[in-house]
C-alpha cells in the first residue's frame, strides 16, 4: 500500500512481491482518479465530465482554465498546481493547507482557489450543499447511503466545526469511492466463480485490486 514506484529503490522493493507459482502473475487494477469522477458526476460538473469523457488531462485541464492558457501551453508548474487543487478540494483543504502544500502565499492559494470555483461553479454549490445538509441532518451520505454522522459540524469550537465541514464535503465523495469499490469486488468474485476461473483476488488497496492469475487466464 505505500510503497511508491517513483524512485528506482521502491521499484526494487516492489520486486520483493512474488506470485505464488512460476505460471502466474500478479495483475493490478485500479481506477484512473475515481475520486475527481466521483466528484464530477455527484456535482454535476459538466467541463470535468466532459473532459473524462474525452481522455482530457483533468490536471492540465484545470491548469489551462485556472492560469488562462491553452492546454499545450500548460507547464509542469502549472500542472503541478492544478493538481494539488484538484486533490485538495476532494480533501476540503482551506487556502492555508493549499499554500503550505505549494510552498506558496495564503492569498495566492485563495486566489487559486476562487478561479477553480470559476472554472467549476457545479462543484462549489455541490460542497456549499453538502455543508448545509450536514448541518441540517448531523450527517451524510454516499451514493449508496451509507450514512457518516459529523457530530463536530455542531461544535462549539470553530476548528472543530471546520474540521466537520471537510468530513462533510469529503465523505460523500471518498465514501462513494469506496462503495464502487466493494461493488467491484463482488462483481468480479461472483465472475470468477461463475467461470470457473483459477484466478485469485488477493488483495483490495483503496481503488485497487490485485489478482494472482495463472498465464493460461491472461487475456
């Protein structure tokens, strides 16, 4: 779960990972950014969808639409920044968490912020949303009702309180990441079993699965 593939230490590390005979492989599946679609679909954000739809880079997208630029004169830089928002706003970071991230001001976080609430005013009503019902109800839920109470929405203490309305705006969104997980994982059982597949689910990593098959099951 938390060994990375960015450096070539940890790739060695991965190596140390072994199926359980010589005829079978280790075959990982995962879902490209379930988080940000999940988010798109629930808001309704139409741009987003659009671009997942098309096999647009939703990081360079973003970045394009925040700094006014064309996609291929979106940098690194710029990518880099578009993402962290992206990811931060799933995660219900303030501007403060977004400048300590980028190493930038507060006031340019905010800034960064307001343009991608410009870029995607769907999902700003969808949080704002989230919050009041929250607020109303004490809790919420995924797409598939399972139900997160926030008893900190109530509390006296502000930190307490904003801390309730990032689990407010995450959960609905993480939690729902989550149910179509599971899902998967009992479709896909119930596929190996009604075909009398060989091949093992050994393992669930967030929205990941991981399968020993053997070589003669590959397709």
């Amino acid at each position: 779960q938390n060994i990375s593939v960015r450096d070539e230490e940890t790739k060695s590390v991965r190596k140390a990972f072994i199926p359980s005979s010589d005829d079978s492989f280790i075959l990982s599946i995962d879902y490209s950014q379930i988080e940000l679609r999940v988010l798109a679909s629930l808001a309704n954000a139409t741009s987003m969808i659009e671009a997942f739809a098309n096999d647009v880079d939703i990081h360079s997208l973003t970045a394009s639409k925040t700094y006014g630029v064309e996609l291929n004169e979106v940098t690194d830089s710029m990518r880099r920044h578009a993402k962290a928002t992206n990811f931060g706003i799933v995660y219900g970071m303030s501007d403060w968490g977004l400048s300590d991230q980028l190493h930038i001001s507060v006031s340019e976080a905010r800034n960064f912020i307001d343009k991608y609430y410009e870029t995607y005013p769907e999902i700003k009503t969808y949080l704002n949303k989230l919050i009041e019902n929250c607020e109303k109800n004490g809790y919420v839920k995924t797409i598939m009702n399972r139900i997160r109470y926030v008893p900190e929405i109530h509390d006296k203490n502000y930190n307490m309180r904003e801390f309730g309305k990032r689990v407010a705006m995450n959960s609905p969104i993480q939690g729902t990441a989550a149910d179509i997980i599971k899902k998967a994982m009992i479709d896909v059982d119930e596929l190996l079993v009604s075909n009398k597949f060989k091949t093992k689910m050994i393992l669930q990593i967030h929205d990941e699965l991981i399968f020993e098959v053997p070589v003669d099951e590959l397709m």
